[in-house]
C-alpha cells in the first residue's frame, strides 16, 4: 500500500495518540508512539541515577536501552530493561522533565535510528511524534500535522491528566503544557507546515472525523 507508513506530527493536546491510533486499527496498521520512547529515555535515565543535564551520561544510558516498543495499537504495554513502565511514562512528574532528554542531540539521533528501522521492518505503519513528517520520515506519502486551537488543547490536557477543566486545573495544565510546547519546539519544528504535510486543525472536529480525514488522505495518496 503506496499511503504508508502515514506520519502524524503535533503539539500534546492535538488529539494525535488518540487519533493515530484509532487509524491504524480501522486500517489494519501497525502503530507507533515515538513520545513513549523519549518518555521510556527519560525513565531510564533517572533510574541509572544520572542527572538529566549531563548528556554525555544520558546518551550512554540511552544507547544501552533496551526498550520494547509495541507496535500492535490495542497492546501499547511498553517494556524497558525487562519492567512495565507503562504507567510510570504517564506520570506528570516525568512529563515535567523529559524535554530535557528530548534536547539532547545524541538522544534523539539514536531515538530516530531505533525508529527509522521499525518503519523500515513495518512499513505498514502510523508514526506519531514532533519530527516524524521532518526528520525521522520525510518521504512518508502521507503526512499530517494535527492541530488545535491553545484552548482545545488545554482543555483537553486538563480533562485527560487531571480529569476536570475548572479554572484552578486549567491553570496547572496551562504551566505544563505551555512551558513543554516552548521547550520541544526549540528542537521540532511541529507548529509549522512545510512542503507536502496536510494540517488538520482538530479544534471544531470531532475524533471520528479527524480519523475520516486522515484515512482519506491515506486513501488518496495510494
Ligand atoms: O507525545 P508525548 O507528549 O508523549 O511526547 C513526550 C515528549 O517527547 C515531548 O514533549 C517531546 O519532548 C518529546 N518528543 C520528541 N520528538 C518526538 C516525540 C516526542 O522530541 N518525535
């Protein structure tokens, strides 16, 4: 099928986990979650006891990893040095910090590596990330920057991490998310188009018609 692997890139809050996923079931896809591997960097990192700053010391513990990414999108049970850090990844803690991992240079060149040889064994494939369209999959025949309005995305980051949109949780998610999206984009350029990527600006769609958009596209591009 000449519309993959599709690439979908975009800010937290975009809907692109949800929607990445929802595509690659409906199509019979494999699924990728390169967010996770830099949250399972981040994770590895701080349980080698190294300090996040020190990149020298984290791009070793990096390279030694031994991370297992699922591909299936029903099974996301993500694997690193033999434990289930499924739920550790998601922890707010560990969203605070791991853009500081995401900068480092060395990190995200042996990240993309491990990445670029599942898309090249799995074609087949819905990538998700900031610089899959850009970096780790330019030639992808179909690619996707996803978008939404600041308040979209807040609220729902808010409803999805702390479970609420009243102003005080807004507030916290607001600091989070704001702070991150500055951080990220200093190494992805995630929130701006460029030559042969479709935007899809999720603020007024529901999820069931962003996943119709995206499988037409993919359709299309066959
Ligand atoms: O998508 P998610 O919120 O799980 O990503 C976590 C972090 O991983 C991002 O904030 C960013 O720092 C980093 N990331 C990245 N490049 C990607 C995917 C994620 O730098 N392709």
């Amino acid at each position: 099928a000449a519309g993959y692997p599709i690439a979908i890139d975009g800010p937290s809050g975009s809907g692109k986990s949800t929607v990445s996923r929802q595509v690659a079931r409906e199509l019979g896809l494999r699924y990728l979650d390169t967010g996770a591997m830099y949250r399972a960097a981040a994770w590895a990192a701080q349980r080698a006891g190294v300090e996040l700053t020190d990149e020298p010391a984290v791009t070793a513990v990096v390279r030694a990893m031994k991370l297992e990414m699922p591909l299936d999108p029903d099974q996301q049970v993500i694997s690193c040095e033999g434990e289930d850090i499924t739920a550790a990844i998601r922890a707010p803690e560990l969203s605070r910090v791991v853009s500081q991992v995401a900068v480092n240079l060395e990190v995200r060149a042996e990240l993309i590596a491990r990445q670029r040889a599942i898309i090249a064994a799995h074609p087949d494939i819905v990538v998700e990330g900031r610089d899959i369209t850009s970096v780790v999959a330019p030639d992808a025949p179909t690619k996707i920057l996803l978008t939404a309005s600041e308040a979209t995305r807040l609220a729902r980051r808010a409803r999805e991490v702390r479970g609420s949109v009243a102003p005080a949780a807004l507030a916290a998610t607001r600091a989070e998310v704001s702070e991150r999206d500055a951080k990220d984009s200093t190494v992805a350029s995630f929130l701006e188009d460029r030559d042969g990527v479709v935007t899809i600006d999720s603020s007024q769609m529901s999820i069931a018609d962003v996943v119709a958009a995206v499988r037409a596209l993919a359709q299309g591009s066959r």
